[in-house]
C-alpha cells in the first residue's frame, strides 16, 4: 500500500469490505487539502483537534469526539497540535441507519476501543469470524451517538456568506443584524429570515456558535482563557466561561482533559 497520504486511504474505498479503519498521523498546522471520499467517514482523532471545512460548513473536533461525514462531501481537515487519526470507512449500502447529514458525536469508551481495534485490521478480514463481528459491533455503537453543536452551517446567500466570513475572521465584532442590513442594503427583517432558513439558526446564534468553534480552535492551540475570552468579544474571562458552561456542561478548563 502506497504510504503516501495524500493517496493511502484509496485502497480503503477499493476493498469488497463494507466497514474499514485506517490511521494517519499529521504534524501541527498542516492539512489533507480538498478532496472527498465516495464511502462515508468517521473521522477521530486519539490525539489533537481537527478543524474540519466544507462549502456547507465548518466543524471543530477535540478529543472524544468524531465527526461523521456522508459520502462525496468535499472537505479539508486542518490540525492543531500534533494530530492521531483513526478514521473509518463505511459503505453506504450499510450506512442506512446511520446519520444523514454531517455532524460531531460524542466518542464512548467503547467506542474509541473499537476504532483503535478495528485499524489492526487487515482490509481482506474473513467473513463471519472475529474481525467482522468487532466491525459489526462498531456500527452498533455508532447508532447509539450523540450529535453535538460544533457545526458551524454556511448560508447559500451570497450577502449573508459575506456576513459570516467576516465574523469569523472578526469574532469580536459587535455588529447588530440592523448594522449589517444597512450594509447591505436589505432589511433587518431579510437578514433575519436568511439566516434562519439558510442555516436553522438566528443571527444572534450563528454569531455566539462562531465565537465558540474560535475559542475552541485557540484553547486547543494552548491559548490562555482570559486571552480567548476577550478575543471572542466577551467583556470578561467569567462571562465567557459561564456562556460556555451553559454550552457544553463543563467550563473551558476542563473541556480538552
């Protein structure tokens, strides 16, 4: 098998096998580049944050956590920190059950325990002995997932794309959706309604969950709280950490361990 990465997971979509697992490791700061696999994914990383990027979206992937992407989705994954992947291929003629769409789950203990297992296996494993039934087992697990909010939905609407390409360079920016419709020459009510049937968010929502998927990235990469707090637009380190509590159950301290 070539061991190049920008070509070692083809022979994973070759094989008669319906569920497959590879491991790929990447340093910090690099990325895979735009491509799409024609077999749906399950994309864990052991170690590291992955920041995963479509024209649909952007996710971020800490620890116990996985992002399941549906066949032919085109999409780059960028790293933070030295990054462990431990990915799993699955045919989509065994993919019925499982989700639709695109989404982060969380990752069980038992779970995570047979990924890792499941990379060891060879991609001609026999039918009907122990390396199928472990892979059988896997997709049990996966129909039990949790889907998480770490998506980051793009509008189709070019104005809005414009909108939220700015705020997520800029998530300090304070900008109401009626200073935006001046903008952009529409009405608040128009902003409004875009945001909501393009992306099943308000604007005030799409804004704090960028401000979130940004902290995450930056907690990742080391930085303090205190910094990513005012970096994010909120006014102290408590009131970011209390939005974020609310968000995910647990203060960003705690959030990687």
């Amino acid at each position: 098998m070539n061991d190049d990465r920008t070509t070692r997971h083809l022979a994973f979509h070759d094989t008669e096998r319906a569920v497959v697992a590879m491991e790929i490791d990447y340093p910090d700061g690099s990325d895979t580049g735009w491509h799409a696999h024609p077999r749906a994914q399950l994309l864990y990383a052991i170690q590291g944050v992955m920041i995963v990027r479509s024209q649909a979206g952007s996710w971020v992937v800490p620890p116990n956590r996985a992002v399941w992407l549906v066949g032919g989705l085109e999409h780059e994954v960028r790293m933070c920190g030295e990054v462990k992947i431990r990915t799993v291929f699955i045919d989509p003629t065994v993919s019925a059950a499982l989700p639709g769409d695109n989404c982060v789950i969380a990752v069980s203990p038992l779970l995570r325990e047979l990924i890792v297992a499941a990379v060891a296996i060879p991609l001609d494993y026999p039918a009907g002995g122990r390396d199928e039934r472990l892979m059988q087992l896997l997709l049990d697990e996966l129909r039990l997932l949790d889907v998480l909010p770490l998506h980051l939905p793009m509008p189709r609407d070019v104005r809005l794309r414009t909108v939220c390409r700015h705020l997520i360079a800029h998530p300090e920016n304070e900008e109401t959706a009626q200073g935006w419709a001046r903008r952009l020459g529409i009405t608040p009510k128009t902003v409004h309604r875009l945001f909501a049937s393009q992306t099943g968010l308000t604007f005030g929502q799409w804004r704090q969950q960028a401000r979130l998927l940004f902290a995450l990235e930056r907690l990742a990469s080391g930085a303090r709280i205190i910094d990513v707090a005012y970096d994010s637009g909120y006014a102290s380190q408590s009131a970011f950490t209390a939005m974020f509590r609310r968000h995910f159950g647990l203060p960003p301290s705690d959030f990687y361990r």
